[in-house]
C-alpha cells in the first residue's frame, strides 16, 4: 500500500459547510510508511465563518459514548493552521499528483473537507480525480468483515478502521485499489 489516504471527519451536520469537530487521516506515504493526521479544529471560528449546524447533529452527539465525546475536551486547533498542517503533511510525505484519498461517502467526507479548503482561500492538497469512496466498496464487498477496533465516532480511529477494511478487501477480493504494494 502507498500514495493513499482514507479520511474520516466528525461534524455537526451532513451538508458541505457543516461545522467539522475534528479531521482523522491515515494512510501510506509514497514510500508505503503508514502516514497519520488528528486535530481538533476551533468550532467558535467556523461559525463565525458561516460554516452550519443542525440540531438533530447536536442531539445525536448527546447520544454517543463517553470516549466519542472526548473530543469536545480537546485543545482546538485554528481551522487555518490544521489546513495547512494537512496540505504540509500530505505533499511532504506523498505524491499529491498520484495520491488517492478516500472518504466514507462520495459527498461526505472529502466533499466538506475540500469546501473548507475553498473557504478558507487554500489549494486542495489532491487532484479531485483520485477522490475515491470508501463506502461503495465496502457496500460492493459487504461478505468482507473486520472487526472493529478503536472508539467509533474518533476521526483517526475511523480513519484506521476504514483503512484496514479497505486493504482487507483490497487483498481478498484481488483488488487493483492503487493500495497493493
């Protein structure tokens, strides 16, 4: 596996400008070293942006674990600042040109971590043609389980659960995904 991100984000709602609590990355480097990315981003800020929250969001979070909830106590990170930290990270470690970044859900993940990007006036760190969707696939495979590990609803912990399923797949299923090295 190299050159691949999976993404995961945890937000306050579902639309393209929602408000993101936190953004999980993990991956393979260009050189098939696992590649990792967490912050907690500044939610004050996004709103005063304009970025949205809905509240059947807001009710669903009062209904998640302890340890999911964790991330509200958390030292946030400026929207800008984690972005850029991203972008760094990413073309430092990877080929950006060839990258493949995965999100679970074609108009999720990517899609409002792309529009944050555009807001906040920054290039996005991949071409837009190596977007892929994790959740097409593993509906496509759903006979290919993993157990899960880590705490549901951690950006990383997704992240890297999305991850294994997806090499998991990849390599049971003989898959060309660009993540078998």
């Amino acid at each position: 596996m190299k050159n691949i991100v999976m993404f995961d984000i945890e937000t306050f709602g579902t639309a393209a400008d929602t408000v993101v609590i936190s953004i999980g990355a993990a991956g393979y480097d260009k050189e098939g070293k696992p590649f990792e990315f967490y912050e907690r981003l500044g939610i004050e800020e996004q709103i005063k942006k304009g970025r949205s929250i809905t509240e059947s969001t807001l009710l669903w979070w009062m209904g998640q674990s302890e340890e999911a909830q964790t991330v509200f106590r958390e030292s946030p990170t400026p929207v800008d600042v984690v972005l850029k930290e991203l972008a760094i990270g990413l073309s430092e470690s990877m080929d950006t040109k060839k990258l493949e970044v995965y999100g679970n859900g074609a108009s999720f993940d990517i899609t409002i971590i792309c529009n944050m990007f555009e807001q906040y006036n920054l290039e996005t760190p991949w071409k837009f043609w190596n977007e892929r969707c994790y959740r097409t696939i593993k509906n496509l495979f759903a006979d290919v389980i993993l157990k899960r590990k880590g705490t549901h609803h951690n950006a990383l912990a997704d992240a890297q659960s999305q991850l294994a399923h997806l090499k998991l797949i990849s390599e049971l299923k003989d898959l060309k995904l660009g993540i078998n090295v």
